[in-house]
C-alpha cells in the first residue's frame, strides 16, 4: 500500500470534511478544547510512520484506555473474567443503566461504562498499585515513558460522574464489585484521563496488529488468542450503539473515546489514531469516523 499517496489524499478529504457534532462539554475539561483540531497517525507493523495534521499533540484519549485496562485484565486474570463481563455488543447507550439491572449487574461487554468499572474493580483486586502499575504497564508495552494521567482532567471527571457513581452501586448491590467504590471510581476516573498524541496511540496499540507481541518493543503482551478475541470486541463493541455502522462502514476493530479520538486496527498491517473532538450524536468522532470510512474505502481493504 502506498501510505505517503494515501495521506495525500486523506488531506484533500479532510479539507472537504464538514466539522459536525458537539465537543464533550458535559466534562467541563473537556469543553475546553479546541474543536478544529484534527489529527491523523498511522504507523504500520514493520514501524513505518505517517502522520498529518495535530497529530503530535496530545488529548484526552477517554475510553480509548479501557481497551488497554482489559489487556492487563485479561493478561492476569484470564480464567474468572468472562463470569463477571460479557462480550456481547449493547445496543445501548454506553452509560445505560436499564441493560445493567436487567442482567443483574453483569455488564453487557467492558466497554460500556459498567463493563469498564468491572476491569477497573479486578485491577484493584489484583494489583498492589492499581493507579501506577497500569500506567507502567502502558509506558511499557509502549516504549513511551512520558505517559501520564492528568490531575485535572481526573477531577472534572469525578465531578460529573453521577452515573458512574450509580453504576458501579447498582453492580455492588448484585455482588459484582468486590472493592470499596470510591477507590474504583477514583482509578477510572483517572484510567480516562491519560493524554496521548495520536502518533502516541497509534505506537502504543501496535501490538494488537501483531498477534499480541509489539514489533517495536518486543514486549508480549498478550498470546495471539486473546489478542484475537480482545480483537473482536473492539470490532462487536468498541463504538457503542453505533459498533454496527462502523463495522458496516469502516471494517476494522477499534475504540472511540469522547475527548475526540478513536484508535483502529488492521491486524497484520497498521493501527491508526485520529483525532477530532465534534462528537456526533452516539458520542463518536464525526470527523473521525467519517475519514476511517474513507480510508477503508479508497483502500479497499478492511478485515472482511
């Protein structure tokens, strides 16, 4: 494939691309940024590396990083997870609270907002210092040491995160949080807090390209199994109630966040990041879904 005459056109697209949606004001951090950033990182399994617009300019990557909590999870603690979490897709919204008590307190996938509570709730189980050793497990499996939560960030989250708070209680009541809740609060809350650039998350989640073992760090991170499997929730799950349309659409596994970016996989060829804060009414990247399906497209390729 030929990457640089593809960014070419990508660029030509983006200046068409109308900026739609509304930026995540609800978070108050959030409602700061710019929102005409853009930005776009691609970086294939042999290291090669292209990038245009504000892709070396770190944002909120948001949800992005429970697929990086549910790697450890799964690494650690592969034979009692799936009893606690589901892998099906929702079909709701990602903080619903109807699914969760209809299923009584198992969260439909880790995706979803109580699904991620329920990774951050083992993490504490299973870690001496959840906060710091995930953050050294992503600076790791990364070759980034500059990873990093950000204070600020973590407490306008926890402000506003009413419905988290009624989440993870509604899941107490059923048994399904073992851990005192402000502590799991607290490490989610600031799990969603990291800032990355897009050329830093499209490094960091290579390994998912490349059957679980990072082709830059070396580092295994998981077998080609539950790379597989972790591989196919990002496709099932990855996007909320709107996981159909962008497999429909785009064709590759990825992970949205509400900061603006979303990370996407083409196993065996790249990972990609964008960046692009409008959000659209499912809480996805406008712009960001819209160049991911154009890339697909112009390239004719996608997993299927």
């Amino acid at each position: 494939m030929h990457y640089k005459k593809l960014f070419t056109e990508l660029e030509n697209e983006c200046k068409n691309l109308e900026n739609n949606g509304r930026i995540a004001s609800y978070i108050s951090e959030l409602g700061n940024v710019d929102p005409n950033k853009f930005g776009i990182h691609l970086t294939t399994v042999d290291n090669k590396n292209y990038g245009l617009g504000d892709s070396d300019e770190k944002f909120s990557i948001q949800s992005i990083a429970k697929v990086m909590s549910l790697a450890l999870a799964f690494q650690i603690d592969e034979n009692n997870l799936w009893d606690r979490v589901g892998v099906e897709p929702s079909g709701t919204a990602f903080n619903s609270m109807i699914q969760l008590e209809y299923e009584k307190g198992i969260p439909r996938n880790p995706f979803i907002n109580a699904g991620a509570l329920l990774i951050c709730d083992i993490l504490v189980s299973r870690l001496k210092n959840p906060e710091q050793d995930f953050v050294d497990f992503f600076r790791k499996v990364s070759g980034n040491p500059g990873i990093e939560y950000c204070p600020k960030l973590a407490e306008s989250e926890k402000k506003t995160g009413f419905r988290n708070a009624a989440l993870i209680n509604l899941m107490k009541s059923y048994g399904n949080i073992k851990n005192d809740i402000n502590k799991v609060l607290d490490f989610y809350f600031k799990l969603c807090s990291i800032e990355m650039s897009c050329k830093e998350l499209s490094q960091a989640f290579l390994f998912f390209a490349a059957n679980g073992t990072h082709p830059v760090t070396k580092v295994s991170v998981l077998d080609i199994s539950k790379t597989k499997r972790i591989n196919a929730i990002m496709q099932l799950c990855g996007f909320y109630d709107e996981a159909g349309e962008f497999a429909f659409k785009v064709g590759l596994p990825g992970k949205s966040g509400v900061g603006g970016g979303i990370i996407a996989i083409h196993p065996g060829k790249y990972s990609i990041a964008v960046w692009s804060p409008k959000l659209n009414k499912k809480g996805n990247s406008y712009r960001g879904m819209k160049i991911l399906e154009f890339l697909t497209s112009r390239t004719e390729s996608s997993i299927f």
